[in-house]
C-alpha cells in the first residue's frame, strides 16, 4: 500500500506491506507522526516550539516537547563533535539568503555551543540565537514515521522524503538517486537510513525551488560545493545531519561517521 502528499516541505511518500486492516491504520498514525514533528520544528509556524525559543529562550528557559529536546539534544552533540561543522545555529545565513522567514524581533549571534539544555526538558539560550532544525528534523519526522509503521503491525516499509528515507523489511532494496539526468542506482538498503544533500542552486523551469542550502557555519554563508554526498546510517536523523558534516569536510569526516556506523558517498556534478 503506497501513499503521498506533501509535507516537510517535500513530498513525503510511505510505501508499507503487511495485513491490509493494519497498514491503513498504521499509514494514518505515520502521517501523524510527520505531522506532529513539522508543527513543533517549523520555522514557519509561529506556535512552533522552535519559535517560541528564538523567541524567548535568550531571557529564560523554556521548556519543548520530549522529541524537540531529543533533536536539540543530537543536534548539541554533533555540534561538539564535529567541532561546530553542524550547527543549528545558522538560521540567519538562511534568513539573510531569503530560504527562511524574517523574524525582525529575533536576534541571532550565538552558536550551537551556547545551547543549554536543563532538566525537566527545558532550553535556553545562553546568547541570542536563532535556531533552524531543517538539516536535523526532517530525518527525525522520517525515523517517527517508520516507528509508527512498526508499531503498526507493518512488516515491510519505507518512508522517503525527498531523499531522506529510511526502511525496514526481510529483503533490501535499491535505491535511487535523482539527479538531472535521471534517477541512478546508489545502493542497496535493508534495513537502515539514507539521507543526500547537495548545494542550494535555483533551478530555471521549476515552479518550485528547492527549499534550503547547507550552512558552513565557518563562514556564515551558503556552501558552495558542487556535486552533492550521501550518507548511510541507522537512522534518518543522523543520516540527515552527517550529510552536512560530510559536505563540509570531505573525507576528512570519516572517523566521526565511523563513530556512528555511518557511511558517506560523493557524488561528482553532471
């Protein structure tokens, strides 16, 4: 059974096998899933737990849901390790390049360093700062909504959102890369997470532009790299992260994707 609409900005496509009574149920409760990630990390929605800390996280703590301090959390700790390679706090750079809504009573100056998170799920912000979760949340949306197909009864799946995807099943699948010459083989996927990124680039004749740019925090602008790099991992969110780090850094990140079980592959423009 096979379902798709838009969502995270993308297309979000679940593909999902198992007893027909329990698929539609579970397809529901993963789309809800998504749901429930976009309305507590957009940047768009003003309601946001991510907005409500660029807000007001600078003058006191805040506390957010269990699995926006999960993803701050991660995003927190691939910052240290990568040493600020991934950082959250690049918002402004987004802001500035017209890919993100302006926010005139927000001011950004800190990095993800200055992320503080307390107990009791709270957040604060020891320098103003604004946050974008979009090279993070998305993969996380997509590791939640496999969970709920899982607990669904679904015994094959597969959830891809635009790139992001992650999947479980008895036998591996071979994934596609779209490029613009067509889609190509990248690799076969069991059961596990594959994430690509590549540069910002406007796309003449497309209606729609792609959404985002990867952030070099080193610099505070767009990355200008060509081609573009996939990752491989156990689950979506890191995939979607080290896919930044990966574009960055080049080989040269290899003993941090090591340390997760991850795996990075370049791809070379056309």
């Amino acid at each position: 059974m096979r379902r798709a609409r838009p969502a995270l900005g993308t297309l979000l496509d679940i593909r999902a096998r198992g007893p027909e009574s329990l698929v539609e149920r579970a397809l529901d409760s993963a789309f809800d899933a998504v749901d429930e990630v976009e309305r507590l990390m957009s940047f768009h929605r003003a309601d946001s737990d991510l907005s409500r800390l660029n807000r007001a996280a600078s003058a006191q703590p805040h506390a957010v849901h269990p699995w926006t301090y999960a993803v701050l959390r991660r995003a927190a700790c691939l910052g240290v390790l990568s040493d600020g390679l991934f950082d959250v706090a690049v918002a402004p750079v987004l802001v500035a390049e017209g890919l993100l809504p302006s926010m005139p009573e927000c001011a950004g100056g800190g990095t993800s360093r200055d992320l503080e998170l307390l107990p009791e799920r709270r957040v604060f912000f020891r320098r103003p700062m604004l946050l974008d979760l979009g090279g993070i949340a998305k993969g996380f949306a997509v590791d939640q909504a496999i969970h709920a197909l899982r607990r669904g009864g679904c015994s094959e799946a597969l959830v891809n959102a635009g790139g992001d995807l992650r999947r479980f099943g008895a036998q591996p699948e071979l994934v596609h890369l779209r490029t613009a010459s067509g889609a190509v083989p990248l690799a076969e996927l069991g059961c596990g997470a594959l994430a690509t990124s590549s540069p910002y680039r406007v796309q003449p004749g497309r209606l729609a532009q792609p959404g985002g740019g990867i952030v070099d925090p080193r610099r505070k602008r767009l990355w200008e790299g060509r081609g573009s790099v996939s990752v491989a991992a156990r689950s979506c969110m890191l995939a979607d992260a080290l896919t930044k780090v990966a574009a960055l850094a080049g080989p040269e990140c290899g003993p941090l994707l090591a340390r997760f079980g991850a795996k990075a592959r370049w791809h070379a423009p056309l």
